[in-house]
C-alpha cells in the first residue's frame, strides 16, 4: 500500500482546546465546523454525503479505513467533507470490492486526515460544549495565523450551502419507461436516494435547487421530492415560496432532512441550530401514530422548533415522529395536503432500513394522488 506524506498535526478548537496528532496527505491549513458522526461503518457514504459540506467529521468509531473505498458506495461525485479525524488509521485494508485505501483516496480529493486523537475526549467536549469551528493544520503548536483563520472562519448559521452543491443543469434518473415520475430538487442529494426511487419503479429528474416551481408543474411530476443538504434552512429563502406554490396544486410532495426543514418553514414554522446536532445511524424515533421505534440514520445540526403536540406557527401541519434522545420534531405531515417529509435518513446509506418503507408511503400517496 502507498505511503503518503505525514507531519505532527493537531485540530484546535475555537475555545481554545488542542488536540495533537499526525496529519496525512494534504498538509495545509482547513477551517470548518467540527462535528462528530457515530457511525461504526459507512465512512464513505458519510464522506461523500453533501449534508457534510464545510465540516470537519470526527469518527468515534476507533478504527477507519480497514475495508477500503471502491466506486459503488459514494453518495455524491466527490468526498465532501472539509478534514476526518480519528482515534486509528487501519494501514491495511481488506474487502473484495475494495479498489484503495482511505488515506490516498482523501488525499487525492485534497482533504486532510488527522490521526492519533483521543476522539472519545474530543465527542465528550462537543456534546458538553456544543460544536465549534476549528482548524486542521501541521505543526505542533497554532500559529497566529491559524487562530485568525479560526476566528474568520464563518459559523453554519446564515449560510446557504445547498447552491454549492446542488447540480448546475437537470438531468434523469432512472427507467425513462418507468409509469411515474418524480421531480427531486437538489439541495444536496444523495445517490441512494435516487437508486430506491428506482427500485420503486420511478424515473427521477433531478434540478437544480433554485428551479422555478412553473418549470416543474411543466414537467407533469407525479411527485416532488426535496432532497437532504447542507447549512442553514433559514439561509435557502428562494425555497419556501417554490414549495408553496407546488404544495397549491396539491402536488404530492416527500422532504428528508433540510427538505423536512424547508417545508416546515414554508407552512410557518421556525428552525434553529442544535448544540451539537445527530449524526450516526443509530438514534432511535419514536412514531406517534402507533408507538413504534425506529432506528434511524441522521445527520444535520438544525431542527424544526416545536414538540410532539404542535409546531408553533404552523397549525397546518402535525407532528408525526419525535426523537427519544432529545424530543425533537423528527417527522411532519400536513393535516389536507398530500405532503409529509422526515428529519432522518430512511435512504440510510450507511445505516439501518428501519425507515425506508417511508418509501413506499410516499409512492401510495402519489398513486392516491393520480386521476
């Protein structure tokens, strides 16, 4: 296996906190929100997720890279993420799909690895703390340049990430045969979202996030899809107006993550940023409607504000799922419309299939739905 370049390193913390390391392969300076993921598996879907855009994901799991990267697991083009940090770097990695190692193949896309880090120390901060911005860099100590770049460094609130990385033109998905069609918008989508759509007989077209919503009443969806994304869904101010006027012509309409934020916004409600967010594929949610317990892959540091009895400022829509952790809103559906959307993942990748007949729901609700 190649040996990439390595130097001491270390990750700090806008509170000052240090933690030294060895940095492989690119060995400049990156600045980013630092989160953690709890995932045991999967870090490359997790890499690859463009919901991870401008962070630093810091794995608790202890060792990384033993099974490699191949060509069929990412959910985007390219690794997202800003850096990785974790506890070990396996050297050798083992699995018949395998095509190279972790460390070359984030060096390749010029994202730094940070090694050696107590990772269990640096979670326990976070969640004590809350998430902060930080940054990867060689050396053994922060210079003043470095800590000015922490310092300049914009926080998640206000951005709007999902036109970074949202598609520049339309393109299909799918069966062109297939008997329905769904309209995705991309504010950040990822594959596997596509691949079940697929599976459940489905051609996609996915646009771009900021696409009219006359372009897409023109293309004679059978259901609109509002996809996953990075940053803060107060910052995507172009999309409720879109998703409003879709939701008028009772379009039928499914929301995963910041879609589950945008349509909340868009009936009313209010969002905020979480102390230190859910990310991992195993958080368990709770359905109101008959008690039963998911466990679900998530990944997002806002929330929709409400509780299991009301979203303030949103009397339309009622609250279907809830966290057990922390009792946040994790689930929505209008109580006229044809529309309902999820905090979590039911598409997982990586993670558990708990949610994915969520799936066939809103397959249902469009057959329901069609003349």
């Amino acid at each position: 296996m190649t040996q990439l370049p390595t130097a001491p390193g270390f990750l700090l913390l806008e509170d000052g906190t240090l933690f030294h390391g060895v940095l492989h392969g690119t060995l400049g300076t990156t600045v980013a929100e630092v989160v953690f993921t709890t995932n045991m598996s999967g870090y490359q879907e997790v890499f690859t997720d463009p919901s991870y855009l401008g962070q630093v994901v810091v794995m608790t799991a202890p060792m990384i890279g033993n099974y490699g990267v191949n060509p069929a697991d990412p959910e985007s083009g390219a690794p997202q993420v800003a850096g990785v940090v974790v506890r070990e770097l396996s050297r050798w990695y083992s699995n018949w799909r395998a095509e190279g190692g972790l460390a070359s193949y984030l060096a390749a896309a010029q994202i730094p690895l940070l090694e050696g880090i107590d990772t269990r120390r640096l979670t326990r901060h976070l969640r004590t703390v809350g998430v902060m911005r930080g940054a990867i860099a060689a050396g053994e100590s922060p210079s003043t340049e470095v800590r000015a770049a922490v310092e300049a460094c914009p926080s998640m609130e206000g951005l709007d990430l999902a036109s970074r990385v949202t598609t520049g033109a339309p393109y299909a998905w799918g069966n062109p045969q297939a008997s329905h069609h769904i309209v995705a918008y991309d504010f950040g989508i990822k594959r596997n979202i596509l691949r079940l759509f697929d599976d459940a007989g489905c051609r996609v077209t996915i646009v771009p996030a900021q696409t009219p919503a006359d372009v897409v009443l023109d293309m004679k969806p059978n259901g609109v899809f509002l996809s996953n994304g990075p940053g803060d869904p107060d910052a995507i101010a172009y999309a409720p107006d879109t998703i409003r006027t879709l939701a008028e012509r009772e379009v039928p309409i499914f929301g995963i993550c910041l879609g589950h934020q945008l349509l909340a916004l868009t009936f009313g409600a209010s969002t905020e940023k979480m102390p230190y967010g859910h990310r991992g594929g195993n958080h368990p949610v709770r359905e109101i409607e008959t008690g039963r317990i998911l466990i679900t892959s998530q990944n997002h540091g806002f929330s929709v504000r409400g509780t299991e009895q009301a979203i303030p400022g949103a009397p339309a829509l009622e609250v279907t799922h809830v966290n057990l952790n922390d009792g946040t809103v994790e689930g929505l559906r209008h109580r006229e419309l044809p529309i309902f959307a999820v905090q979590y993942h039911p598409e997982a990748a990586p993670g558990p299939h708990d949610a994915r007949p969520l799936f066939g729901q809103f397959m249902e609700t469009v057959r329901k739905s069609e003349p």
